[in-house]
C-alpha cells in the first residue's frame, strides 16, 4: 500500500530538519509541495533546496500544485474553511492517485510542525475518509516558529511553573484574559497590540532561522511602532512576511 511520511521542515532553515525526518525524506519517491501564492515562492524554495540537499543520488518526483484559493473575506468562517478543506482534499486525493503507485512513499512537507495551525492532517483524514485513495501515513515532528522564536532570542516561554497560550492575532482580539501566563501569537496579518498593557513584555520575531530573520523585544509600550515600522519596511521588501511574538505578563 502507498505510505506517506507527513514531516515537519521547520522554519526556514534546511538545518531544522530532524535526523528522523532525513531519514524518511531519503526513502520517497515523490515530494508533495503545495504553492500558496507567488508572493511566497520562497517558501517553496526552502522545500526544494531540502530535497536536493538531503535526497542525494536518488531519483525522486517533486510534484508542485496551486493550493485553492481562500475565501479571505467569508460571510461564515467555519462555512468557509469546510470550502476550502474540502477543495484541497480533492486536490490532495488526485495528487496522490495521478504520482504515487501502489507500492511507493510520498512526502508531505509542512512548514514549521504539523501540529500547529496547519490543516495537512486533517485533510488527509479526509482524504481516506473520501475513500478513492488508500494509504498509510505517519507524521515526523519538525521545529515550530514558536520554538524558532524562544531560541532566537534564547528565551524560556513562560516564567517558572506558568502556563503557556498559543492563539491567533484574531482571538487576541478578545484579550489575554485574567490567568499569568505567556502568550505566542501567530497568524497575526496587522499586529495593532490594542488595548493591550503597555507594561507587557514582547518578544517578536520575523522570517526566523532564515537569513532576513528579524528580532525585537522590549517593553510593549516602547517598542510597539518600532515593530509595526520594522514590519511594514520588511513586508514591502520581500513581498511577504511571516511573523510571530510573545506577550508576557509584568511580574506579580
Ligand atoms: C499557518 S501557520 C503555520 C505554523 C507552523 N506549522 C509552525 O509549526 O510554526 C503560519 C504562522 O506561523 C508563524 N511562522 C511560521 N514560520 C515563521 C517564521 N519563519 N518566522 C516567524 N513566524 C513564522 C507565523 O505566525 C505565521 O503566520
């Protein structure tokens, strides 16, 4: 039966890869890479340069495809992700069906770890569950940003014995709640920090373990404009930008 090696990559940089993860990236027969856009071609460019420099004297098949498109601006959230779920595991389904026989191991690489806000698993569920295509899979943890960011700025996340959050720049809309604690925020398109504590302390990175990572940590309240300035510079310079912080509560 065909089998899946679904493998965390990390944040940018090849060396992220884990030995486990070599391990099974050596023994594929076809790379899936899905293209989310143009503007992030870079990041196809980090799986490719993985997989020639990983998989040596091996022929092996990397088969790129245009994610779907998303609904950016849906009148039903959930509606619009069941859409685009949907839309990609039929992609995925004819990916698998039309480039990997029977008896081969395909590769999904996903960015950062799967485990955190990405959607390959689920849709691969899916895909099963659509019954057309049969197969196996495991799935190989890779280093997340948010790991990327604590030791890029050799940081614990939390303070001794506290817990850790780990939400959307759009549920930090309702607040931090009351508890102490730390806070990582990602997927924050237009980082505002309103109605936050200036006494808080951030620490935000960009395009970590990349060569254009970008670092800044400091007191909220002081350092606030110097991140959203430092952003805007970096996003108009490459086109895109992915980047994530840590809120972290004053000291009792
Ligand atoms: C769709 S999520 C994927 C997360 C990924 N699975 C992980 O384990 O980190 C994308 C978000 O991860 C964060 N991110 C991923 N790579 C990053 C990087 N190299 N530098 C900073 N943030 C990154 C950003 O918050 C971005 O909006």
């Amino acid at each position: 039966m065909r089998h899946i090696h679904v493998i965390g990559i990390g944040t940018g940089n090849p060396e992220h890869l884990t030995i486990q993860g070599l391990q099974a990236l050596k023994a594929t027969d076809a790379v899936f890479a899905l293209d989310k856009g143009d503007a992030k071609a870079g990041l196809i460019g980090v799986r490719r340069q993985i997989c020639d420099r990983y998989i040596e004297g091996r022929p092996y098949r990397f088969v790129e495809a245009a994610d779907p498109e998303r609904d950016r601006r849906p009148a039903d959230y959930g509606v619009a992700v069941d859409d685009w779920h949907a839309a990609r595991a039929a992609l995925y389904e004819a990916l698998i069906a039309e480039h990997l026989r029977e008896d081969e191991r395909g590769a999904f690489l996903v960015w950062g770890d799967p485990s955190l806000y990405d959607s390959t698993l689920r849709i691969l569920e899916r895909v099963l569950a659509r019954g057309r295509v049969g197969f196996t899979y495991d799935v190989i943890p890779g280093i997340t940003s948010v790991q990327a960011l604590a030791a890029a700025h050799r940081i614990p996340l939390h303070r001794i014995g506290e817990p850790v959050r780990i939400t959307t720049g759009r549920r930090l809309r309702d607040g931090l709640g009351q508890e102490p604690g730390a806070t990582v925020v990602m997927l924050d398109g237009d980082p505002r920090f309103e109605g936050l504590d200036p006494d808080l302390t951030i620490h935000w990175g960009a395009y970590l373990g990349t060569p254009d990572e970008l670092l800044v940590a400091g007191r909220l309240g002081d350092v606030a404009e110097e991140i959203r300035r430092v952003r805007a510079e970096a996003r108009a310079r490459h086109g895109w930008i992915m980047d994530i912080y840590l809120l972290l509560k004053p000291a009792p």
